[in-house]
C-alpha cells in the first residue's frame, strides 16, 4: 500500500494536538513496507541519527524510484515515512530538484520531537537526494 500524499498526512497533522501528532507520525511509520533484514546493512544506514534507520533504493519498472525504509524506534521510522511521502515513486530528475526540508517546514517537527529525534533529518534528506541526483 502506499504512502499517504505528504498534503494529505498534512491536513490531518495540522488538525492534531501534540499527543496525538506523535501517534499520527507511528502509526505513518506503520504504513511502510517492510524491509528484508538483508538490506540493512552499514552502506544502507543513515549516519547521525539517534536511532537507527536504513534507506534502500529500489528502480520501479518505468525508472521511479521506491525506497525501503526501516528503523530500531517507532517514532524514526515515522519521520523516515514522512520524509518519503514527499518523494516516494517519483523520478530520480524530479526527487533531486524536490526541496524535501521545505516540503517538511509545516509539520514543524523541531518543536514537535526532541532535538536527538530530527538531528537525523537533514542526513535522511540528503541521503534520498544524492541517491536521486545519482541515478538522475
């Protein structure tokens, strides 16, 4: 199943008291697919995150890019989900030239989590970036 449109996961954010905006961001990071062992391995995994998290790139059949995604804490795994619903199945040109950190500003999640929780962010951001750039 796919992520929900980064407008729509919005939509709801925006409705939610803090509480609740920490359960929507799980449950999201619930919704990805799951992730072969195998794939989460140190050339996979994001440096700089509190938690664990590995992002593997995969080429859809028409050129799209689909990453996997996984992390060992419940709430990363939601981040990494919100990160990719802003470019998931799209085409590496278009993920490249995406400004993914803007397209995130709304949800404000600097003050919604700790800093331990989004320093990892920006490496996540750039990590699905350069993967794009390069198979651009």
């Amino acid at each position: 199943m796919p992520l929900p449109a980064l407008a729509d996961i919005r939509d709801d954010y925006e409705l939610l008291e803090s509480e609740d905006r920490y359960r929507l961001l799980i449950d999201l990071g619930r919704e990805l697919e799951a992730m072969p062992d195998a794939l989460k391995t140190d050339a996979t995994k994001v440096r700089g995150c509190s938690a664990s998290v590995w992002v593997y790139p995969t080429r859809l059949d028409d050129g799209r890019l689909h990453f996997l995604a996984d992390s060992n804490a419940a709430i990363t795994k939601g981040i990494v989900a919100l990160v990719l619903s802003a470019v998931q199945d799209r085409a590496p040109g278009e993920i490249a030239a995406t400004d993914i950190a803007a397209e995130l500003a709304p949800f404000d999640l600097s003050r919604q989590l700790s800093s331990n929780r989004t320093q990892g962010i920006p490496n996540m951001i750039a990590l699905v970036q350069e993967t794009a750039q390069r198979l651009a």
